[in-house]
C-alpha cells in the first residue's frame, strides 16, 4: 500500500540513505526514495491521505465505499460499524452464503509469492503489466497436473497421529458437522487411507508387486521380501510367519513406512506419548508390532532427541563449577583463628552438681585450618567473646550472621557494641539478613 504513494520531487531529498551494495571497498552511493516507505513516522498519515484523496476523486456522493474508507479504515485496516444489528446480520448471512454455495473443497491455499493479485499491490508499474505475466496469463500452478497437492482452506497440518485420523475420518463420513457419531469402522478406514501414502514413498516398488513381479535389486524393500496385504493396497512385510496362528496379522506382516514421510513422524509421536516417553528400544519395539519402519530405530531415536519431554526426563544434573575459595580461606602463613567464623546454637542442658541449667553454645571456627574451638554461656556473649580473645588470640576478622535469637539478648546489638568500641580492632562482617547460609563451613 505505501508503495503506491509516489513522493513529490522536492520531498525525496528527505528521505535519503547511503549504501554499498555489500561492497566495503566501495564508497558510499546516497539514494533518494522514489515511493513511501514503510517504517517513517510520516507514512501512516500519508497513505491515508492518499487513499482517501483517491476515493474523493473517482467516487459518488452516496457511494457506500466512499463511506466506509473515509469512516472505516485505520491505514490499511478496516473496520466498519452498522447502524442496526439486522444490518450486520445481513453483512455475515453474504459472507457465509459464498461458503454455502461453493464446495468446500474447491478453496485451495496460495502462497504468497504464487498470488497473481500481488502485482498490483507490490508497486508494478504499468510497463511491467502490459508485459505478459501471471496477472494477465494466470499463475503457472493452474498448467500443472491435476494430482498436485494443495491444502483445502480452514485445514490445520493435524499435530497429532489422533488428530490425522479424526480429519481423515471426517472427510470419509461426509460433512464435517454432521450429527451423526464417528464409528469404529470409520477410524479404520481412515487409517487404511492414511497408509496409502505408500503410493507417494514406494510407487516403482507398489506398481511391480500389483503385476505380480518381484521389485528390483537395488530397492529398498528387497531384504524385506516385501508383497502385497489382503486388500491389494498397502505393501507388508514377508516373512515365513504366515502360519502361526498365534501372532497377530499385522505383527507377522507390519506394514511398511517410510522413515522420512511426515505421517511416520505423527506414527513415532503418538506412540511416543502412548507410551509416556520411554527408550528408543521399547518405544521401537511397540511400533514394530504393526509397522516397519525402515531403518526404525535410528529414527525413533532421532525423534526422542528432539522431543523436549524426552530430554527433560532423561537429562542428568549438571555439577556446577565450583568458584574460587575466597581470601579469607587462604591465610597459610598467619596464625590459627586468623580469620574467624562464629554461629551460635540453641539452648543445651548442663548439668552443674544436682541441677540442670540451660546455656548457650557458640562456636568459633577458624575458616583456614577449619580448627574449631566450642564455649557456652549463660547470658553474656561478651564474656564468651572475651574468653575466646584470652585462649586462642585476637583474630583480624570475625564473621557472623545476624541471629536474633541468640544468647538471650539480642546478638546484633553486642556485636555492634563490639565493633564500635572494641580496642582490639576486630573487623566484623556480617551475612544478609535471613541469609545464615551465606556462613559456609563455620554454619554447617
């Protein structure tokens, strides 16, 4: 749409940009757009002037279009109200009537690049129109054969072996919103129809086993000694179990998929989920109880490992590296309790002569040489912190967390006092809030 906008010679300069082509040794070339871009602030507000300048010239007064892009459109979208519900009704009774009286299978899908209205909408010139193209003499798909493949309008690619068969059972039954219930022998049959893409994946080796020959040596399915089902449609596999009266028919003779066939891919999912992800091996070997897969295994395990619930479920832990032990564990050549962690404990019982008195235990462990000296108290941290100065030395740093709950009183106040005011200049560090595992070795 924006490219249909021509700007004025004078505005070109303003839309300028230096390229070169691709070439880093080439200077900068500069050009001027000859058309609207798409992307400027300016470009909304232009096509809409333009498109509604160009109905305001070539339309009636009363012209109903003329109403509705002037009313309706917001740049290239359109959205338009009417004034009595009746009227919409009417609006959504003609668009559904196209549908009603049109088979449905009769729409087909096409791409983009293949829709011959895209050349007036990509900017052709009128040179280029006049010239014979695939606006004037249709688009090349329509010389094709008939048996090309296209997709019918409103048909989602089925994401699921269930979903294929439901489709596939709908359009055999007849309308897709029919009342009557989809019955057993539907499904089969749109199984059997599925399978048939056999004709797409093995057509040579389809065409000499109906007259009756054997296929050729250099084919795929020779070492299968391949021959035709019951019905004269699908291809089986041979075999000498054609005897045994206890297997079942498709488990003496599984029919034939092709590895690569988008249908065989739905096959290995549905199973795959049937069986709630399990091994290549056991979900290969569930499938070989119907179909041969060429080359099955290796197959099922290319699908399992690009399956995200297989991964998740067969994944293992990953050991994180481990970082680099910090300054305070490598004091090798300073004296023992150097640097210092200390955590407090809860209440223990102490037996003192016939009575039982409750204490505190606090422990100070030297983070270097992991040396681990135990004191408890009644309800002065200070004193313990003062026997422990007097035994082992006054360390550089002490670390700790920020218990409330310890000593009695609370041990952030102490600490602190300590800190401030202590004359053996202790540095003490602190862990976060709520955040005791940030101790290590000394709060294990």
């Amino acid at each position: 749409m924006f490219h249909q906008v021509c700007l004025l010679p004078e505005d070109r300069s303003l839309l300028r940009f230096v390229s070169r082509d691709m070439e880093q040794l080439e200077p900068l070339s500069v050009y001027e757009w000859q058309v609207l871009p798409f992307g400027t602030m300016c470009s909304p507000c232009c096509a809409t002037f333009a498109l509604q300048h160009h109905v305001n010239q070539h339309s009636q007064p009363d012209d109903p279009v003329k109403f509705s892009v002037q009313r309706g459109f917001y740049v290239d979208n359109c959205l338009q109200s009417l004034p009595t519900p009746e009227e919409a009704k009417l609006k959504e009774l003609l668009s559904s009537e196209i549908q009603d009286l049109t088979d449905f299978h009769a729409w087909r899908y096409v791409d983009s690049a293949s829709n011959p209205a895209n050349n007036l909408t990509h900017g052709k010139t009128l040179t280029e129109l006049v010239e014979p193209n695939r606006c004037s003499q249709g688009p090349p798909f329509l010389l094709l054969s008939k048996k090309l493949t296209v997709h019918p309008v409103g048909k989602k690619h089925p994401d699921s072996w269930n979903d294929l068969l439901e489709i596939t059972a709908q359009e055999l039954h007849g309308a897709a919103d029919s009342v009557e219930p989809l019955t057993a022998d539907d499904y089969r049959g749109a199984e059997t129809v599925i399978l048939k893409v056999q004709q797409d994946s093995f057509p040579e080796e389809l065409c000499l086993l109906k007259a009756k020959k054997s296929v050729f040596t250099i084919s795929r399915l020779l070492t299968l000694s391949p021959e035709l089902d019951d019905s004269g449609e699908l291809i089986q596999v041979g075999g000498r179990l054609r005897r045994s009266e206890d297997l079942e028919p498709g488990t003496k003779h599984p029919i034939i998929r092709d590895p690569t066939h988008p249908t065989t891919r739905l096959l290995i999912q549905h199973f795959n989920n049937q069986l709630c992800h399990p091994g290549p091996e056991r979900g290969f070997a569930e499938i070989r109880r119907k179909y041969w897969i060429l080359r099955g295994c290796e197959v099922v395990r290319r699908y399992q490992h690009a399956c995200i619930d297989c991964r998740c479920l067969k994944a293992r832990p990953v050991v994180p590296k481990m970082a680099d032990l910090p300054p305070v564990h490598l004091r090798l050549f300073k004296p023992a309790f150097y640097s210092t962690g200390m955590d407090c404990f809860w209440l223990i019982e102490v037996k003192v002569g016939r009575r039982c008195e409750k204490r505190w235990g606090i422990i100070f462990k030297c983070l270097t040489t992991r040396a681990v000296h135990f004191l408890s108290s009644i309800d002065s941290f200070l004193m313990a912190l003062r026997r422990f100065l007097a035994r082992r030395g006054t360390p550089a740093k002490l670390f700790s967390d920020q218990e409330r709950e310890s000593c009695g009183r609370p041990l952030l106040k102490c600490l602190q006092t300590c800190s401030g005011s202590s004359p053996n200049r202790i540095a003490f560090h602190f862990n976060p809030p709520a955040a005791s595992h940030f101790g290590g070795k000394y709060s294990e």
